[in-house]
C-alpha cells in the first residue's frame, strides 16, 4: 500500500492517476494535475523527434487547452529526486498550490505546499 501521509485525499488519488500513466504508457515519468475547478488532467513523458515534454508540462498542456487558469495539485512520479527548471517553472506560472513529487512506488519524496 502506498503512504501518502500528509495527504489529503484528493491529492493521493493524483499520485494513483500519475503511477498508472506512467506504468500504461512504460515512460519514465507520469504526472496529474487538478485544476482549479477540480477537474484532473494525467500524461506522461511526450518523446517525438519534433516534440519533447516532461510528463507535467504534458498535463499542463492538456489542462490550460481545457481553459485552467491555476492549479490546486500536481504530482509527478518520476525517478529523479528533484524537479527541473523547467518543471518549477510550469507549476509556477499556474501558481500551483501542492506540489508533490513521488516515487516509482507511489510514496511522496517531497511534498511542496504554496
């Protein structure tokens, strides 16, 4: 079972969303947002030859083209310990409330509250 401590609810269901992307899709990452409406948006990592996205820049995407203006969650699962630059800069720019990053086994490495 995975400790998601510290969580409520809504955001464990997040790291459950991210955890089967990633695993359905075979990617290094996966991630999931809830907007500000509540609404919640998943993808993984996006690697074409013409397009490279993290898996949260690709929720990101998915949520600010269905017209989300700001995030109350987002969690990634990855294997890194940190996010990227760029990764801190997408959550920032939809002032992201909870921001969480887990392992590949679902328990939250760092839990980031704005």
């Amino acid at each position: 079972m995975t400790d998601t401590t510290g969580l409520g609810p809504e955001d464990a269901k997040l790291i459950t969303l991210a955890r089967a992307s990633r695993a359905r899709n075979a990617t290094a990452e996966g991630a999931a947002v809830r907007d500000e409406t509540g609404r919640t948006y998943a993808a993984t990592t996006v690697s074409l030859r013409s397009l490279r996205l993290s898996a949260l820049q690709a929720a990101v995407a998915a949520a600010v083209s269905s017209e989300a203006s700001a995030l109350e969650a987002a969690v990634i699962v990855t294997e890194a310990e940190e996010l990227t630059e760029d990764d801190r800069a997408v959550a920032d720019d939809l002032k992201t409330q909870v921001l969480v990053i887990a392992a590949p086994d679902g328990v939250p490495a760092s839990i980031t509250r704005r």
